[in-house]
C-alpha cells in the first residue's frame, strides 16, 4: 500500500512540475515567439534518453523552454521533473536532508566555512546564545542590543527569501510574535556588510552566488555551474523568485553580459539600473576551493547548491546550503546542462536503480 501511495505521490508531483514548465513557456510567448521543436531534433531526445531506460515524452517541453530562452538545443538539460523524483533522490540522502539543511547547525557542519554573525538559535523552542541555553528574557535582552537583526527559519524554509526578515526597532517585537512568524526554529543574525564591488550593483540586497557543485563516485567535487543573484533597486533580497535578476559567472569569475529574471526574461546591463555585466568576483578561486573541500566532507549529499556572499574583507560567507530541492532552471538558463559533460554518468546510474 505504502509503495501505491509514494507513486501516486510522484504522478502528481511531476504533473504540477510539467504543469510549471507549460507556465514558463506562456510568461515567454508574450515576450517573444516561441519556436516549435524540430521533429529531428525530438526523435533526437527521445533516443539519448531511451538508452537510459528514461520516457521523456511528456518531458519535451523543458527543451522548448530551454532552447526558447538560451538559443541552445541540446538533450543534456533536464527536466525539474526528472531532477526532483529520480536523480535528487539517487544523489542526496533524503532521510537526512532536514537535518543536514538546518540553518542552526550549519556551522557545526561547515566549521571551516565562515558565516554571518549568530546572536541567537531557536531550537525546538529551546534558545541559545554561543550554544548554551538561556532563558527567553536574556535572549530578549540579548537582541535589544542590536539596531537591525536578520531572522530565517531553520527548518523547511520556503524558496524565494519568503521565510527572511530583516527586522529593526528590537523593543517593539515580542516574543510571542517572533515565535508566531518563525516557529520554534529559527536563527538570528547580524547583517552581512558585502564587498564594495557587489554592493555597487545593488546596495540594498545582499548579492550572492549560486554555485552548485557534484560529488562524484571516486571523491572528485565538480563545479558545474556559478551564477550571481541580485536584487533590484529597493529590495533586501536577491532571489529571482522575489523579483531579482541572475546572471552566469565564467569559470574566471567573470560575470556574463546577460542576466535573466525568473521567467527567462533576458537584461543587458544598460536596460537596468544595477549595473551586473563583466564584474570580476572577488575570491573566487578561493570560494571553489572552500566549497570542493567541504563537499568532500559531506558525502551523504552528493548535489549541492551552495548560497555564498562576500564581505568587505573579501571573506567567502556561507549563508546556507540548498539540499532538498535546489532548483536547477537558473543554473540551466545562465551556464546550459546542469551536469553537462557528467549528465552520462549521472543518468547510466539511475538507470541501474530504475
């Protein structure tokens, strides 16, 4: 019985996943014409993954999309839905991604990884300050020192930023409200001061890098795909799904010309305010390098994609890791194919357990 109900389960993901792609496609065509698929190349897609015991009729248009938004036919994108149901699951250890994704012991997982400031934890309802419990009042007392604080779930956060607060005028917020906003897991801490470079794109949000990166089988971390996400004009978050723009860094850190907003919708720097075209990442190399260390560490999750910013002392700042459902379209809209050279390998294995 529990196996029916896990695949119906899955049925009714992938019909709201495809259901997403069928939207895309839309916010597109008023844009823009949206051109068809050539039959060749369908017969083309259909054959690559037919070798992987995959059906991907259902699936073709991901690739509509795809070539729509980035100009490029290539069967190596995947499909969200293929993604989410059967390659997360094969790479990332579902039963412990809760628990490995909590924003709380995030730095005891990634001791070595610099992060923002923490002025306060709320673990299962219990407080904590520098990991020992205190009582509500001297955790109240404790944010009263502090003009602006920033507060995000730990647990099971939505996309988008949507469970992030920056909050200001301490004295006027209760406990009670913070509990009812967050729950009772949640983390504080103090705003991040980002480096000059990426601060002059966008003052207002805090722009970071997208970067995802692949554990493979002999210990090898691969970085398959970097972006930068940045706010527009007035925002405090970066995410494309509140309104924020992206754009695909080259493999010497260099942004791209383009960036993209959630829709697939393309900008040039002088068609925006914030100015994102051909800017050199400040410690770069250094923040792959932290990255591919720590993955190496954390192999029950062999995807990740990784939230970093740049301070103003050029430090890498981990901000969080997306592990149960990082969405792969942005990495797929500003660097093409995901897995891209890898994609093989990854889809021989899911082969295996299919």
């Amino acid at each position: 019985m529990q196996k029916i109900l896990n695949n119906l389960k899955k049925i009714r993901a992938k019909h709201k996943l495809r259901k997403d792609v069928n939207h895309w496609i839309e916010v597109v065509s008023i844009k823009k014409n949206v051109e068809p698929l050539s039959n060749e190349f369908k017969k083309e897609i259909q054959s690559y993954y037919k070798q992987f015991k995959i059906p991907i009729k259902k699936d073709l248009n991901t690739f509509k999309f795809y070539k729509n938004v980035t100009g490029i036919e290539d069967v190596h994108f995947l499909p969200e839905s293929l993604f989410f149901l059967e390659i997360l699951p094969l790479l990332n250890n579902r039963n412990l991604v809760s628990a490995y994704g909590d924003k709380n012991v995030c730095e005891v997982f990634f001791p070595n990884f610099d992060q923002p400031k923490t002025i306060v934890k709320c673990i299962n309802g219990f407080y904590y300050i520098k990991n020992k419990l205190v009582t509500q009042d001297n955790m109240y007392k404790k944010l009263m020192n502090y003009p602006e604080i920033v507060v995000k779930k730990a647990l099971d956060g939505k996309s988008g930023g949507k469970d992030v607060e920056f909050l200001t005028n301490i004295n006027e917020i209760s406990v009670d409200s913070l509990e009812g906003r967050f729950g009772s897991n949640f983390i504080v801490q103090e705003p991040l001061k980002q480096h000059a470079s990426l601060n002059n794109i966008n003052p207002s949000s805090i722009n970071t890098l997208r970067i995802f990166s692949y554990l493979k089988q002999d210990g090898e971390v691969i970085i398959l795909s970097s972006s930068l996400r940045f706010g527009r004009k007035g925002s405090r978050l970066d995410n494309a799904s509140s309104g924020g723009l992206h754009v695909g860094i080259d493999k010497e850190g260099t942004t791209k010309k383009i960036a993209c907003d959630v829709f697939g919708k393309f900008f040039t720097s002088d068609e925006v305010k914030e100015k994102f075209a051909n800017i050199k990442i400040p410690s770069f190399k250094e923040t792959l390098k932290l990255i591919k260390n720590n993955h190496q560490q954390f192999s029950q999750m062999r995807f990740i994609a990784w939230d970093i910013a740049i301070d103003e002392q050029n430090k890498p700042i981990l901000i969080e890791v997306n592990l149960g459902g990082p969405g792969i379209k942005l990495g797929q809209i500003d660097n093409g194919p995901i897995f891209g050279e890898y994609t093989d390998e990854i889809l021989f294995d899911l082969s295996k357990k299919m």
